[in-house]
C-alpha cells in the first residue's frame, strides 16, 4: 500500500502556468540632445552622452559663424539687460528700501544675456563687455537719486522758505529751467563715477559692485568642449564589436 504524497507547504513558491510573467527591459540609453537611441556608438561632450550626429552639430557650432554678428548681438542682449537690471534697481528703491544685493541680479542678468548672444561662446571680449555694461547699468540706476538731490539744492530750498514766510522780503525765483538743465548735465557726466563714489562713501556697497562685476565676468567665460570618444555601448561589445580607441579633445 502506497503512501499519500502530501502536498507542498503553503511557503514554497508555486508554478504558474495560467498567465506569463515579463521582466522590465532596462532603459536605452540616450543622446542629451537629441533624445533618441544611441544603437552603439557614442560621445562624451561636458560629461554629457552624446549621439555622432549631435557630436558634430555641437562640434560644427562651436567652430563657425561671423565674429562680428556675434559681437553684435552680444552688445544688443547685454545692453538690453542691462537697461531692465537698472529698472529693477530703481523700482525697488522707490519702496524705500536700499537692497544693493540687486546689483549682483545686475550682473547676473548681463552676463547671460552677453553670453547667449555669444552664441554661448564667451571669451575675454565678451567678458569684458558684461563688466561695462553692468558698470554702466549700476551707475544708471542710482542717477535718479543724484537727479534728485541736484534739484533740492540750496537756492531751491532757499526760495521755498522766504516764499512761505511774511516777513521776509521777496527774493528772487532761480531760472527752473536753467536749473533743472543743470541737473541733467551733472547727472549725465557725473553717471559713470557714481558706483566708485558710492564706494568710497558706503563701502559695504562697493563691495556688492563688486561681485555684480565678476558675476557679470564669470557668466561670460569662453566655452569649451571637452569631447571624449568614440565609446561603444556594452551590448555591441559582447557581439564581439571591437571598441575604437578612446580619443579625447578640448574645442573652444
């Protein structure tokens, strides 16, 4: 008489026939810029995996275009940043808050604008064109405060009190326009100092001016590509592929 076999433990893992259970694929790797599949070969740009075809494009833009158009647009983008930082700058002021950390946003705006109107270049010349324009910039901002100090000078405050007051004799009325020419001109000439004056004077504020000036330097410094390659993927390896030998390269 045979024994019974008695039935598996309800721990031990069971054969499934009735349904198919699949493993998940493992993602393809992919090229940065273009998204799609790299098949087999492929770069290393900025540590960046990069397909042949976008290599090249990437190569090609560093290395061509006109000098002048470039410096151009440059000129054109940092110029236009540097009128909207000096607009924020005074706005801000118009609180009645003094907050000289805008001037390094300033800086921050020109740099970037200068450097994508490199064609995302950079390089001495453009560094030194963001170090201007955000000099520039700071300076504007804080003319209307020189503007208006031109014009509440003396003589003017002199004026307003003897005209409110009954027993002073009549004085004069100073030439208005005269005086408001005269405030213009002297905030016009005295604009590009004003940073180096405030400086002196506050020099917490210099100090601010001054990483505004090398934010502006340092978004503006030239580009450079480090291409490393041609590597091929590990699945084109196995199939007994040789792999080219490792080259490695710096552009820009």
């Amino acid at each position: 008489m045979t024994q019974p076999v008695p039935p598996p433990a309800s721990d031990e893992a069971s054969l499934q026939f009735d349904r198919a259970e699949f493993t998940e694929a493992p993602p393809a790797t992919k090229c940065t810029v273009c998204q799609c599949a790299i098949r087999s070969v492929y770069y290393e740009v900025n540590q960046r995996l990069l397909c042949p075809a976008c290599r090249e494009e990437v190569e090609e833009a560093m290395k061509g275009g006109s000098k002048s158009k470039r410096a151009l647009t440059a000129s054109m983008y940092g110029f236009g940043a540097g009128i909207a930082g000096a607009l924020v700058y005074w706005v801000v002021s118009l609180t009645g808050y003094n907050i000289g950390l805008i001037a390094i946003l300033v800086g921050w705006m020109v740099g970037t604008a200068v450097f994508k109107g490199s064609e995302s270049r950079g390089g001495r010349g453009y560094q030194a064109l963001a170090v201007v324009l955000t000099y520039l910039a700071v300076g504007a901002s804080l003319s209307p405060d020189l503007y208006k100090a031109m014009k509440e000078r003396s003589d003017f405050q002199d004026f307003h009190a003897a005209s409110h007051s009954l027993d002073s004799e009549p004085v004069e009325p100073p030439d208005e326009v005269a005086q408001t020419i005269a405030a213009v001109a002297t905030t016009v000439v005295l604009t590009p100092a004003l940073p180096v004056l405030v400086g002196i004077e506050q020099p917490m504020s210099g100090l601010i001016y001054g990483f505004a000036l090398f934010e502006a330097w340092r978004r503006t410094k030239r580009a450079e590509l480090n291409i490393a390659g041609p590597f091929k993927l590990a699945e084109a390896q196995a199939e007994g592929e040789a792999a080219p030998a490792e080259q490695e390269r710096s552009v820009g």
